[in-house]
C-alpha cells in the first residue's frame, strides 16, 4: 500500500489510561492512518483531527443531520458513530464533494432559492441531496420526504428547500437523461 | 424499580452525579397527565462517551468468547445508531464496545423454505431495497421505510434494532407479526432459537441469555395471497412511533379471513401480538369495514401492560389512535391480499 | 405604491439594489461549508472547558470537592466562584425599571443554585472529553431547598424564596394604560373573562454557543470571541466583571449560525470563560452541547394572563383589563422583562380598544432562567386578542372578519399615541402610519375566507376537521435608541463597511451592502463589509428587535452619505476650490475643473493622490451615528388553515397566507425567507415545542429528540404572502423590521383555526397549547358545544 497522505491524530499521552486503536481510512480521496482513543466519535475525529469544519456538531444525538457525510456510498451521521467503525471505510464530506472552486449546480440552485439562511445545517442537506442525485432519485418520489426529514433546519422553513432539493433532482434527471427540460 | 442485571438488556437509567441511580419516577406535568421519562434521565449534561475500550470481533465465537471474559456492561456493537448517542449522554456505560461488523458470515441473507435469515450485520438500508426481501417479505421492507430516516438506515442494522428494543421501536412490531426468530450463539457454539414473542415477553427490554450475540433473525415468508399493512402514527415524519401496527391476512376463496397476525407497538413499551383480534377476525368477511374495526379495538384493549406515558403523548392517547392504527394496517393488508408470491408489490 | 422616502443630499442613485432579490454573496462560502463559525476557528494551543452544572433546581452549596476530578487524566484546573477574581458577578438585564427588585443572574454560582444547569464550577482539560470524566468527578454537597416551579404558586405569599432578601418572588412590576384605566361595562356591554397559559419555549439555534478567550498584545488585552448577537454589550460586560478598562478588552464575534434570541443575551459562560483565561493566563475555549443548551440557554415564553374585555354590543372592543405573570425563571435575561412589558404595550394590535388597564409582573422560579426568543412577547400579546376577538364574534353572532374590521384602526388616525404602554426605551407607545385595513383585506383575499365553508364541508365528507385562523399584529421593530457605522473608501479604490449587525441568518450582510452601494451608486461588487469585531465598530447596540435593515441599514446608508461629504471636502481641498463646484453623481464625483470630469468612486484614492502629489493613495474613512427616538411598528395579517385527523390527532396545516407591510423592502427573497421561516418556528411552538420539569425542577426536556422541532414535513403546502409598503415616517428611509412577525401572527391564527375547527367541542383554546396530538385527542373526546345563545345577557363589572 502506498504511504497514506496524512499521518494524523492527536498523540495519546502515554499516562492516559485510556484504550486507543489504530486506524486507517480514506477521506476525500486520501488515505489516513493514525492512532485515535477509542471512544472518539467520528464526527470528532473528521472536524478535530482533519480539520474538516463544513459538518456540524449540532445535536450529539443523530437527530438533526448536521453531521451529515458520505460513508461508503451511502449518506449517515458522523456523530452516531465512533471513528473508530470507520475503518477502512471510504468517507467525503462536503468539502470533498465541492466543485474546485465557487458553486456546483446544487449549490447555485440553493443560492437562487434562498435555501439557507445562517448555513450552520447547509452542509448536511448538501451531502443528502448528492446521495439523493446519486440514487436518481424523482424530484415527486415519496423517498424525497423521507430523506428530507433527516435535518433540522430553524431558519428557513424548509419552503425553499423543498423547491431547491425538488429543481436539483429535477436537473440531474434531465442531465443523465441528457435530453432537454 | 429497574436495574440493569446480568444477561438483560439495560433499560437506560439515570444518574445523580455518577454516584446515584434514579429511575423511572413518575411526574405530573399540567393538566394532570401523568408522565414517567425512561430516557435520557441523567443529570449529567454530558455529550462525549466516557471511556471504554473498543475490540472487532474476528468471528461471531470470537465476540462471545469476549463476552464470557466481560463485565455486565460489556455490549455487542453493530450499527451504533442507538449505543452511540447513549453512549455519547452517558446514560450508558460500557467496560467493552464489541464491534460484530466485520465478522464472517453475520452480513448473509439466506433461505430455507418460509423462512428468510437476516444476518446481524445487515444494514437496514440493504434489507429494505433487496429485491430478494421486497419479493418475499415486502412486510418488512415497507416497516424499515418507517425506522427513523435514510441517513439512519445506512448504518443501522436489522438485528440491532431488535435487540435494542426501543419503546415503539418497528422493527420488534413487524418481527411478531412475521414469528421472527432470534437465532442465538452462546459460548462453546452453543445455539439457541427464540422466538421473538419470548424475547419480548416482558414489559420492556429485550431478554435474552447472558453473554449471547444474535447472530441472525428469521423472519417466515409471507404466502401466496398473503395481504400485509403496516400504520404508524408519529408526532412528526422523522420521529419515533407514537403507536404502530404490523399486520398480515390471508383469505380464503370466498373472501373470508383465513388467518390473520395483528402486532401492536409504542402502546407500550414492548409490542404484543393481538391474539384476541386475530380470533375474533377469523371466518369474517373481509369486505366488511366493521370488522377490522372491531378487531382493532379488540387489539388496543387486549395489552398486556398498560399504555404507556411519556413526554410525547399519553397512554390514554395511545390507546386510542392504536385503534385506528390497526384498522389502517388491516384495511391495508385487505387491499393487497392478492398479491403473488415473487413478485416485487413495491411500497404503498 | 412604492414612493421615495429618502431625502435629497445632492446624491440621485439609480434604483438599482433596493427592492431587488439579490442573492446572496456570502452563500457561496457557507455552501462550501466554509462558514466560519465560532466552532469551526482555529484556537491553537486552547484547553477546552466543561461547565460542571448544579443537578438541584434550589440548595445551598455547602462544599466542592475537587480532588477526585483533579486527579483526572488531562485536568488542568478545576476553578469555583472562590477562584475567578470577579470584581462585579451581576450580568447586566436592561429592562429594570425603578422599583425593579435585584434578581440579576449572577455569573456563578457561589452559596445558592436556583436551577438545574445553572454553573457552580469549570473544568479546563487537554480535550473535551477528559473534561468531562472530569466534571464527573466533581463532588458538589448540596443542601436541597424546597423549589418551585410553577409562577403562579412562586408569586403567593409562603412560597419558597429564591431571594430571601428580596421577601419575594414577584420582582418586577409595570402598569400600563391607555385612555380611561377604569372603564367599567356599561348596560348591554359584554362583558369576557379569560385566564391564556403560554407554554415554556426555547430557541434551539443550530449553532450551540461557544465563547473563547486568549491574551494577546502581549497580555495586555483579553480577546473574547462568543456566539452573541451584543458584541459590544458583551465588551462592557466583561470589561465591568473582570474590573477592566475597556480598551483592554476586545470582542470578536464570527457569523452566527441562528439566534433568535437567545444569544442576545450575557450569559456566565461569556465571563467565566475570559475569567478563567485571565486566571490561568492561557487560551481557553468552551463550545456548548447540546443537552446543556436545553438546560442553560435562555428559555422563553411562559406567562399566564386574565383578561377582561369589554366589548359593545356592535362587537367592538371598549376596553381591555390584564394581569399577567412571566416564568423569568431563576434570574433577568438581558431583556427577560420584556416579554411580558410587550403583553401590555402590543395586546391591542392594530385595534383601537381605547381602554387599557394592565398589570404585568416578573415572578421568579426554580427554571432556567427567561429572555427573549423571536416575537419577545408578541406572540402571546397577539393571542389574547385574537381569541377575545374571536370569542366575541361567537357570543355575538358576528362574522369573524367582521368584527376586525370594526374595530380596526384607521389610516387616517395614524400616528397614535397607544398610552403609557412602552418599553425598550420609550414610555410612550407610538404607532407609525400603516394601513390595516387594506392588511386585513389583502390576507382574507387572498386567503379566500369568503369560500372557506366549503372547504370545511369538503374536508369533513372525508372524515376531516378543518378549521380557519384569522390573525393580525402590530409588532414593534427598529427599536433605538441609536445605531453607529463605520465606512472607508480604501486605497484600492473598493468600499468596506463596518456594520454593528451580526449576521444570524437573515442576510445582513447582503442587505447592507444593497443599501450603502445604492446610497453610493455603485455596483454591490465594490462593496464589503465587516462586523463583530469591536476594535473596529466599538460602539453600537445590536442584532435584534428586527432591527437590522431599519436601524443598521439607516445608519449604513447615512455613513455613506457621510462619505460622500468627506471625499466632496477631499476634493475641494485637493483642488482648492469651493466644495460647491463639486458634486457627487450617482457613483462618483463631478468636477469642473479645471474642466468637467467625473471620477468614478474606485479610482477616488489614487486621483486624490495625485492631485496632492503623495505617493500612495490614502484610506478615507466616516463614521456616523444615528439617533433613533421612535421605533418603527410592523404588521401583518396572518390566516392559517388546519386539518384535524380525528382517528390520530394529528394536524396539517395545509395552506397559510401572510399579508405584511414591513415598509420600504430592501430584499424581498430574504424578507420572504425571514417571514416563511417565523411561521413555521410558530407552527413548531405551537404544535409541539415545550419544555416540560417535573415537580422537583429537574428539565425533561433535555434532547432534539424530546423537544420536537418543526420539520420539512411541517412546511404549509400551499403559503401565500403578499407584501404591501407603507414608508414610515419614524425611519429616515421608511423601512420597518420584518425578522419576527412570522411567530407573532402564526400562534394566534393557528390557535384560532384550531379553536374553529373544534368548533363543535365543548373545548377552550386558551393559550399556546401546544396543541399536540395528546391535547387534540383530549379536546375531541369531550362532549359536543351546547348552542350558544347569540347574546348573553348584560354583565356589569
């Protein structure tokens, strides 16, 4: 195995008694290996040890989606895990799924619908909604209310969210359709 | 008073300052309803999990062997969506995590004949759109759409969720209606088949022998013909079940039920099998609206345990709207009662 | 309808900016997940703290044993009251009036708890989660006291004291009146008494709160940065509680994510955390969770209110009697008076109701102490005089849209003196022009109250409740009594606004820059902005009060304005004419010698440098304050539809329609996001939020997952929202405030359209509820309304 990119983790004073695990993962397309206590949670290690701040620690609990991040595929919470269940799993959060620069579709779309007002829970929805695109969800399936009820958001109403989420799922069915509108 | 003993899924307590245990006191809150909290009782305002050591199971003996060496509060560790945020409020405390994910065998959906095996490392999310489970126990597949969101799902596990047996939790519900059995492995390749109205025979909790892992649930096919519904009623989509109902009915040539599975969650804590309902179903038209209304109040009646109290609504509550859960879950499973063995139903 | 309210300073920019649906710049970071929050800092070599909490709602603190938990791995202190050098512990509550008694928060506690959550003593570890296992381990003795919960029990004479020295726990007090305060019913009056019970709320930001400090300048200055919506308050505040001069302190204030309210507020931690720096001469950071928020972040809402109300036999209102109590809790919010002053200052809304006699008072409880959360009182002002409203049109047999309008204020008696009602500053309660009429009617219009009846009929053949709730409210906004800018024209030629408005989500920093680059005609593109920092905006009152756009913005645009009148000055220096040759075009500066020329704002510096034949171009800068005596008053009809499934009690709200006036708009996207946003934290209030203790004090409410937020489900599939304009003349640019009328009307309309779709039930709807499953289920089980007679018989008081 190639050398991972980062050798990570906030060194375990020894005089710790406190049980820690190795771990290797990869995240955002690089790989990581380090040490980590055993009982740091996941959303910990990625914003702590990473230093990857775009998800939130809003709830601790698993109820508001804040935490949001890809794992192997799929859209979870971060905060409802530990890092260590993480190994050798393939993880992105948002900033691993941004465009290199400025606003993806997705984003511009909740631009132009005023869909976050403080954007402390943005980053969440964004990563549900390219796990929604990625599963060709339809913009009118009743899955759309199911995955939208997985976040908390107490400054919009959700109204233009559900305008923003339903015109993205809409545009990327048109555009793998790659027909016209 | 409840406390956590040996070989007994813990029911969450409280905590005064670490030093104290608290539990379950009832409290009036206005308007004379009355409430006892099971949750999230500890004073501590806590959110990081105090420490415990973490190990992967190689093998599904290995976990077991592990926890013959334990502690009590040494717990098997799948999806994590329930442990890990108790964990986090420290309204557990665990010596030792055992994590069961990578161990061979225990991520295998296998048949034999009525009867689908769901291992315990099979993430919900995987059940609920395996074509083989939509076309044998599409029951299930339309409960799990039900358990908390995707994003939860993901990660969570079937059997996890049947041994953790939170108050109104679906998927206990849908395992009486479909006679889930728990297939169990003690130490020594020791194992033992319970049935899951044995495994929920108490008010609360799962029971299950000391230092056991669950490795696999057995869920009975449904058959040809074979009508299910599933109703729940919750505060808001997202949240827990305030009552839900799984149901199954087959009927005969002339439209009469033939037999029928009526199970009840969130009146209280553990769900229950309405037998008296099923009874009293058996040989009625199914055309008939009535029915399923009277057995619906039959169901609700028939708890074995008094409906319970919390925070999100009262036991007088749920007993009501019990009612109309089941009756939706009946007319549901009328509705589809012609449905084939095989084929894909899809979701209602 | 949209007319010019501005007055000419030589200047005519072009309507580029004002009105308009621009989007947002600073979206395209936070949708990068960039957003910068306190959390997301870097505070390099920090120690973090755990807060450890009193588990006793009411006990004296006998002993703190800290050897266990300083023996913990990782502790690096464990500091208590004794420990912290506080020359003065009392947080500041702005709301005291003279004969206000002293139930000021303190900043620890030291030989009394009067909450459960209320901090007795920090842990500073190497990381949060050693911190805790040592808060743990702190053993704290507790001699319990009896406490008390309930506001109504605490306000009686042998209840427990909080405040023995106080001889009460009632320690707040305000009469307010209007017109004749002993109005008496006269022959054929009718005459309705009422008791309204608010349920207790709590804000939930999704951003929890957070402060850190370090010394910097070489440990001569403490530089705090907090999650606050008051940074320079916060300066003050901590500057008095550590006996610091003030420019010793400096308070950094990142955006927010989310207030409304609740960070408006000084709270222990923003001067335990400096305290305790100062103490260890370290950095230190505490970032607050979520289980602590429900426990320590200011609550909100709870009052029982008796109404009397006088009404003729016409349906309108002669007069209004109120006594209410507020649930402050343990100690004052910064504003925790406020809520229940704005029941008596707001009940009347836009109706005349001439009459007013109202008592409130504060009374003090064994809870987490009370402050202000979006409405700050509105919501239950507006609801006692919507259901009185509706209970007369019952008992009178007067159709519910009618008996508005009788009572109504009309256009042409604005401006009115509402009486000695005010608060937040001003005695007097003074409403600003507005049409309410035309309010009422637009929301009914569009809301299609004439054919609701069919929708009810419709609703009912499929076995449903459906019911409509008509609401209005005046709500004060652009509260004073000054707000200040800072602005330079840099060297670069490029624009940078210093604004005293946090941004919390409602786009502040958008909306201000429409309004300076406006004001200076240029494009938004020239124009930054800065905020929170108070080395560069030392002096200005804050975000709240839906006061950003109408307060900031004003003083915004005037600092431009300033500006303009210090380049005009530079100019005629440089050129050594007279000013008056000169003058300010849409953009830039017209000069006419030594021939016509203009010179567009970005390239002013180097010009400038030039002509005065330096070599680098210079930063000019202004700064302006405005005065702002009279507040600005915003209203709105709200109508909401409910549906009722009577086999589960759950309820929809399938259409809700809002029609504001919010005066001159600057942004009508962010204006709609603000209002849809209000509505739906009002649906959340109102059909679920609530904080439950039990008897001991203990909070039950303690997660996400026990205090239900509305969510994506919750959302009104069909929402109508009409905007109408009336410039105000209370604000140099006409504008009002729009941040919090979405709570105020929807818990009246849709506790009105509850009242009306049980309409048939022999049940009161006379509070917040919340109208929860449990509580529909309740009120559908009790017996069938016997018939009303169309007229009671007259009551005299």
């Amino acid at each position: 195995m190639a050398a991972p990119d980062w050798t990570l983790g906030k060194p375990l004073r020894r005089e710790w008694d406190e049980s820690q695990t190795a771990l290797r993962m990869t995240v955002n397309g690089k790989q990581v290996q380090t040490v980590v206590a055993d009982r740091l949670l996941l959303c910990d290690f990625l914003r702590d040890n990473l230093e990857l701040k775009a998800l939130k620690v809003a709830c601790g609990e698993g109820a508001c989606g804040a935490c949001t991040i890809v794992i192997d595929g799929q859209p979870a919470r971060s905060c409802t895990l530990l890092a260590l269940q993480a190994e050798g799993a393939e993880i992105f959060t948002l900033e691993g799924l941004n465009a290199p620069e400025g606003l993806d579709q997705v984003q511009q779309i909740f631009q132009q619908q005023h869909a976050l007002q403080c954007g402390y829970c943005t980053p969440g929805w964004l990563v549900t909604v390219y796990s929604m695109i990625k599963r060709s969800i339809h913009p009118d399936s009743p899955e759309v209310a199911q995955y939208l009820s997985g976040h908390i958001c107490r400054c919009t109403g959700y109204r233009n969210i559900w305008t923003a989420v339903r015109r993205a799922l809409g545009a990327a069915m048109d555009e793998s359709a790659g027909g016209e509108k | 008073m409840v406390i956590p003993g040996p070989g007994f899924a813990d029911i969450l307590v409280g905590a005064k300052h670490a030093l104290s245990i608290r539990v379950l006191h009832p409290n009036v809150l206005k308007d004379g309803f009355e409430c006892a909290s099971l949750v999230h009782l500890s004073s501590e305002l806590q959110m990081k999990p105090s420490i415990f050591k973490y190990v992967r199971a190689e093998t599904a003996d290995h976990a077991v062997e592990l926890l013959a060496g334990a502690d009590s509060s040494a717990r098997i560790l799948a999806g994590g969506q329930s442990l890990i945020p108790a964990l986090s409020a420290r309204s557990i405390k665990a010596s030792l995590l055992l994590d069961i994910m990578r161990c061979p065998g225990l991520d295998e959906v296998s048949h034999a004949p009525g009867e689908i095996t769901i291992g315990a490392a099979c993430r919900q999310s995987r059940i609920e759109f395996s074509p083989v489970i939509q076309g044998s126990i599409p029951l299930l597949c339309e409960t799990l759409s039900w358990v908390a969101m995707p994003q939860v799902r993901s990660r969570g596990t079937v059997v996890g969720c049947l041994a953790q047996a939170n108050p109104g939790g679906e998927m206990p519900v849908v395992a009486l209606a479909l006679d889930a059995e728990f297939n169990i492995l003690l130490r020594g390749d020791v194992r033992q088949r319970m049935p899951a109205g044995d495994v929920y025979a108490a008010e609360a909790g799962a029971r299950l022998p000391a230092q056991s892992l669950i490795v696999s649930a057995s869920f009975r096919t449904l058959t040809a013909g074979e009508g299910w519904g599933f109703s729940e009623v919750q505060l808001r989509q997202g949240h827990f079940a305030l009552v839900c109902c799984a149901a199954t009915l087959q009927l005969d040539e002339d439209g009469l039920i033939r037999s029928a599975r009526i199970a009840l969650g969130g009146i209280t804590a553990n769900p229950y099998r309405a037998q008296l309902a099923e009874k009293a179903l058996i040989g009625e038209s199914a055309d008939n609206d009535s029915h399923f209304r009277e057995a619906a109040r039959l169901a609700s009646e028939e708890r074995p345990w008094p409906a319970r109290s919390d925070l999100h609504a009262t036991g007088s509550f749920r007993s009501k709207t019990a009612v109309a859960a089941v009756a939706r879950a009946l007319m549901d499973a009328r509705n589809k009662c012609s449905w084939k063995t095989g084929g894909n139903h899809g979701r209602s | 309808m949209k007319e010019e309210a501005r007055k000419s300073t030589g200047a005519s920019p072009s309507r580029e900016y004002i009105g308009k649906r621009v989007l947002r710049a600073e979206d395209i970071e936070l949708l990068r997940g960039r957003g910068g929050f306190l959390a997301d800092l870097p505070a390099p070599h920090a120690a973090e703290i755990c807060m450890v909490r009193s588990t006793e709602a009411h006990a004296m603190v006998r002993a703190i044993r800290k050897e266990r938990a300083l023996a913990s791995p990782g502790v690096i202190a464990i500091l208590a009251a004794g420990d912290l050098d506080l020359v003065d512990d009392a947080l500041p509550c702005v709301d005291m009036i003279p004969g206000t008694l002293d139930a000021r928060h303190r900043v620890i506690a030291r030989d009394r708890v009067r909450y459960v959550g209320q901090v007795v003593a920090l842990v500073v570890a190497e990381n949060r989660y050693l911190a805790e296992d040592a808060a743990a381990l702190v053993e704290i003795e507790y001699e319990s006291l009896p406490p008390v919960t309930d506001h109504m029990a605490a306000k009686n004479p042998g209840a427990p004291l909080l405040y023995p020295e106080l001889g009460t726990n009632v320690v707040y007090q305000v009469t307010q009146c209007d017109g004749n305060a002993d109005f008496a019913a006269r022959d054929g009056d009718l005459v309705i008494r009422k008791r309204y019970e608010f349920h207790r709320q709590i804000a939930v930001p999704l951003e929890p709160r957070g402060v850190t400090a370090k010394l910097i300048d070489d440990g001569q200055r403490l530089h705090v940065e907090s999650c606050t919506q008051l940074p320079q308050v916060l300066r003050l505040a901590v500057a008095g509680a550590l006996g610091l001069a003030l420019d010793h302190v400096r308070v950094t204030v990142p955006r927010l994510g989310g207030g409304f309210g609740c960070k408006e507020m000084v709270y222990p931690e923003e001067i335990l955390v400096p305290a305790a720096t100062r103490k260890l001469q370290r950095p230190l950071r505490w970032l607050e969770d979520r289980r602590e928020h429900f426990a320590s972040a200011t609550h909100a809402r709870e009052e029982t209110v008796d109404a009397e109300a006088v009404v003729a036999p016409d349906g309108t209102f002669l007069g209004l009697r109120l006594t209410g109590w507020c649930n402050i809790g343990a100690a004052y919010g910064f504003v925790g008076n406020t809520p229940i002053t704005a029941m008596g200052a707001m009940v009347r809304g836009p109706y005349r109701v001439p009459n007013l006699d109202a008592q409130m008072f504060s009374v003090v409880t064994n809870k987490t102490p009370l402050n202000v959360l979006r409405g700050a009182g509105g919501p239950q002002a507006a609801l006692v005089m919507e259901r009185l409203l509706d209970e007369a049109a019952s008992i009178l047999a007067i159709d519910r849209a009618e008996i508005r309008r009788r009572n109504l204020i009309q256009p042409g008696e604005l401006p009115l003196d509402r009486g000695r009602t005010g608060f937040a500053g001003s005695y007097h309660t003074v409403y600003d022009e507005g049409d309410y009429p035309r309010c009422l009617e637009a929301g009914l219009r569009l809301a299609e109250y004439e054919n609701f009846e069919s929708q009810r009929k419709a609703a009912a053949a499929c076995g449903k409740l459906r019911g409509m709730g008509i609401a209005m409210y005046v709500e004060i906004t652009a509260v004073g009594p000054y707000e200040t800018a800072r602005i330079a024209l840099q060297p670069d030629g490029t624009i940078l606004l210093f604004s005293s408005i946090m941004p919390v989500g409602q786009g502040s920093e958008t909306t201000q820059r429409q309004l300076v680059a406006e004001e200076l005609g240029i494009s938004m593109e020239q124009v930054a902005i800065r905020q929170g920092d108070t080395d560069e905006v030392p002096d200005a009152v804050g975000t709240f009060a839906s006061r950003g756009a109408a307060a900031g913005g004003a003083a915004g645009r005037m600092v431009a304005r300033e500006l303009v009148k210090k380049i005009l000055c530079c100019f005629a220096a440089a050129l050594h004419c007279e000013p008056a040759s000169l003058r300010w075009e849409c953009g830039g500066v017209m000069v006419s010698m030594p021939s016509e020329e203009f010179i567009p704002l970005s390239k002013i510096p180097t010009r400038l440098a030039l002509l005065r034949e330096e070599r680098e171009p210079r930063r000019i800068d202004a700064k302006h304050r405005i005065e702002i005596p009279k507040p600005s008053y915003s209203y709105a009809t709200h109508v909401a539809v409910v549906e009722i499934d009577p086999q589960t009690g759950q309820l929809k709200i399938p259409q809700y329609t809002v029609a504001h006036d919010c005066g001159r708009i600057v942004n009508p996207l962010l204006v709609e996001g603000q209002i849809v946003g209000g509505v739906v934290q009002g649906i959340g209030a109102v059909l679920r939020e609530q904080l439950v203790y039990d008897s001991e004090g203990h909070l039950l409410t303690r997660a996400m997952m026990d205090y239900v937020l509305p969510g994506a489900s919750d959302t009104p599939a069909e929402f109508n929202l009409w905007h109408m304009e009336t410039p105000t003349g209370f604000n140099p640019f006409g504008m009002r405030g729009v941040g919090e009328g979405g709570t105020i009307g929807s818990h009246a309309a849709i506790a009105n359209a509850v009242a009306d779709a049980l309409r048939d039930y022999d049940v009161a709807v006379d509070g917040s509820g919340p109208f929860t499953p449990t509580w529909i289920m309740e009120a559908l089980s009790r017996p069938p309304r016997a018939a009303i007679p169309s007229r009671v018989p007259a009551k005299k008081k």
